[in-house]
C-alpha cells in the first residue's frame, strides 16, 4: 500500500525543470533573490539623482578556472537610463501575491540555474532577448506580498578571444 501510494504521488507532483532554450524565448524574467553567502543585497539610501538605490549580488566561481571569481549583478534605482529619466518612466515595482508568482513560475530563474548553465551561458545567452527583468526580493516579504524590482543586469563576466 505505502509503495502505492509512493508512486501515486509520484506522478502526480509537478516535475519542472529550467531550460535555457525556453528562457531565452521569454521578453520578461523573474530573478529569485534569496540572501546566503553566495546571494547578496545592498541598499544605498536614495540621493538626488535617485543612483544606485540597491544592488543584488551573485557571487559565483569562474567554473573553468576556479581562481576566479565571478559575480552577476541587478541593480534597482528609480530611473535605470538617462533616456527613461528624460520621458518620466520608473523602474516598475509591485507587491505581489504567490499566486501571481505561481502564474509565472516558468518565467522564474534562480541561483540554481546560473550554476547549471555556466556564467557565460546564463548571463550572455539566457537574458539575449529579454527585454524586462525584475528580482524577486524574498528578504522584504510582508503580510503575504512579495516584492519585485525591476532591474538591469551586470556581470564580471570576461570573454577571453
């Protein structure tokens, strides 16, 4: 009975796997932000300009060369470029349900994906097309609403000729 009901459950969780083939498809990418020693986050308070008001940090090791550290940064400031500054739009920021993060889970990488793929492959290619990205931030989490920043994206990365 027990191995019934093993195999019952079994088939019936939802297996999901992340695929960089799919994800570079995507026009929006949600960034999973959880803090531990590899996943970082600094707040600056807001100056003037609105510069650099928090960066998010992934901190990895150049999987080729150990040596080397690399890291992959998202940046959230109130108007991302000096374009979108001169027109008036912000940098997007909601509170949202796991319900809508449910709705979207397909859409959502994590620190797992950037070390399945490589930093070149999940920074380079993986974010190819992807015109929106936002991090979702699970240290801010209040009363069931979680936090998304719309972001862009740096990384340490060096391609070698």
């Amino acid at each position: 009975m027990k191995k019934i009901h093993f195999i019952l459950l079994l088939f019936t969780c939802k297996i999901y796997c992340q695929d960089i083939s799919y994800i570079r498809t995507l026009d929006t990418i949600f960034v999973n932000f959880n803090k531990d020693k590899f996943q970082t986050k600094t707040v600056f308070p807001k100056n003037k300009i609105d510069f650099c008001d928090r960066w998010y940090t992934f901190n990895f090791e150049d999987f080729t060369e150990k040596r080397n550290k690399v890291h992959l940064q998202f940046w959230y400031t109130i108007y991302p470029s000096s374009d979108r500054r001169e027109i008036g739009i912000k940098s997007d920021f909601k509170l949202v349900k796991k319900s809508y993060l449910r709705k979207h889970e397909k859409q959502i990488i994590s620190i797992a994906f950037f070390k399945k793929y490589g930093i070149y492959r999940s920074t380079y290619e993986a974010f190819e097309n992807c015109k929106v990205i936002y991090i979702i931030d699970n240290t801010e989490k209040k009363n069931g609403k979680i936090p998304l920043y719309e972001v862009s994206k740096y990384s340490s990365y060096m391609m070698k000729e």
